[in-house]
C-alpha cells in the first residue's frame, strides 16, 4: 500500500508491506519514495532500481542470528537501510547500505552504525532490568545515563519517568572526566498559581489571543541548576529561572516553550 497516490509526484510516497505478528496481520514501511519527475513513484515502488528513482528501503531480518551475548539480527526488526539512486550518467539506480542495526538476543537495539565509515562509529545502547534504555553513547561522546522513577500525582505518573539524563564531565582544557553533568526534568509545572513559573492558565493566554490554553506542562533543567524536586507543585516560583518550559494541550500538542528568563513563545 502507499501513503499516497502514485499518480501524486510532488510528495513523497510511503510504501508498507504486510507482516504477521503476534497471530495479526500489520503493515510496516518497505520503501520511502522521493518526488522526481523522471519517474513515477509507482514505477520506483516496483522496480527501485530504475533510472531516476530515489528511494529508501527498509531492510528486514528474516531471522534472528542474535544469541546468549552476542549481537546480530533478530527475526522482523530492521537490519539496515538502503539509498537506491542513480549516479550522473548511469542507465539504472543502485543500492548503497547506509546504515547498520544489531540487536541482543531479547530483540532489543544495541548498536546502530553507517558501514561507509571505516572504522565503524557505533551509536550504543543498554538497557536496565526493567527494559528501559539505562545508557546511550554516541561515537567520541562520553555516555548519557538515564535515571528514573515517579514524579507528580496525575493518574498517568509511573516508576518509568524519565527524571535525570547525565554523563561525565571534563575537566576544563583536558579530556580527564571530572564530576558529572545532569540535565533534569520536572513534570506537572503548575500552570497558575503562586508557585507556577509563569501565568499559563485559558485566561491567560486569552489576553494574546491563543485559542489553545495548556494543560500541562515539563520542566527541563540544564546541569548548572538541579531542582530539589521533579515534581513541579514542590519547587517555587524563582526555580524556575534557568529552566526551558514546555506546554502542551489536551491532545499532547505543544502549545507555548518558555526558555530561560522567561521568554514565552506561542
């Protein structure tokens, strides 16, 4: 199936294939076909190799080679992707890999990495007892750990929240890690309110006509200002000062960002 018609060649085209799961039929991507006058999508859809198509291709894993501590591939979860493009002056499109994936044995993602760069820079994730990604590490970065647990009282609080992103720091003019640098996040800001950061209620934002009123709001905080609480109705007014501010509505759309000193975008 496709995202569009093929007959539509100023989009691009999302092309799913059927796959069986869990005893149930789903659909996931196969082909991202880009807008060219030069061809039709429907004729890249069926045959990418075709001269002038640009397409990206999702390559699935026929079964999984992952085993006990070893990484591999495992059974219907993407191995890697392919450009399929036409060089000047070539009579058809070819494939490059541009990116790799490998799994552990429980399926989840461990290493993603573009196998045009030698030696391979590999992105890298860990997970903790309970499935939740405990580490992230880019090439030449130093790792970003993830601390969680519940904050706020609001019936979609959990253990699982994100409350603490932090990594190593440098000493200043060398690469010797000193200390530890921690972005941390606060949930249920109050939107009015002798301890909200700023006036966000309907009434509110009524006065610069925004149809749209919050009702939510998250606290990011950078490592030079750690909160004493994620929870939003137990910090004060004034802690809120170096801190970003996102709002959201009803639906999740975000609404309003208030950044450091208070600058409120709508």
């Amino acid at each position: 199936s496709s995202a569009t018609t093929a007959a539509d060649e100023s989009t691009v085209t999302v092309t799913s294939e059927a796959v069986t799961a869990g005893g149930k039929t789903l659909s996931r991507p196969k082909y991202v076909i880009s807008p060219t006058a030069a061809v039709t999508a429907a004729t890249c859809r069926s045959t990418p190799q075709a001269k002038g198509c640009r397409v990206l291709e999702f390559v699935y894993a026929s079964s999984t080679t992952a085993a006990g501590s070893a990484l591999g591939d495992y059974k219907d979860q993407v191995k890697a992707l392919k450009v399929w493009a036409t060089d000047p002056g070539a009579a058809a499109s070819t494939a490059e890999t541009v990116a790799l994936y490998a799994y552990e044995a429980s399926g989840r993602l461990r290493e993603a990495w573009d196998p045009r760069v030698s030696p391979a820079l590999k992105t890298s994730y860990t997970y903790d007892s309970a499935g939740r990604v405990a580490t992230f590490a880019e090439p030449g970065v130093l790792p970003w750990t993830f601390t969680y647990g519940k904050a706020g009282s609001t019936p979609t609080a959990g253990s699982d929240m994100l409350l603490k992103a932090s990594r190593p720091g440098l000493r200043a003019g060398t690469n010797t890690p000193s200390g530890t640098a921690a972005v941390s996040v606060v949930y249920d800001v109050p939107l009015s309110g002798a301890k909200a950061p700023y006036r966000m209620d309907g009434e509110a934002v009524a006065a610069w006509a925004q149809d749209e009123a919050p009702t939510d709001a998250t606290a990011v905080f950078p490592p030079d200002a750690t909160p004493a609480s994620h929870t939003g109705g137990d910090l004060n007014t004034g802690d809120y000062a170096r801190a970003t501010v996102t709002y959201i509505d009803a639906d999740g759309a975000e609404t309003n960002t208030a950044g450091p000193g208070g600058a409120i975008t709508t």
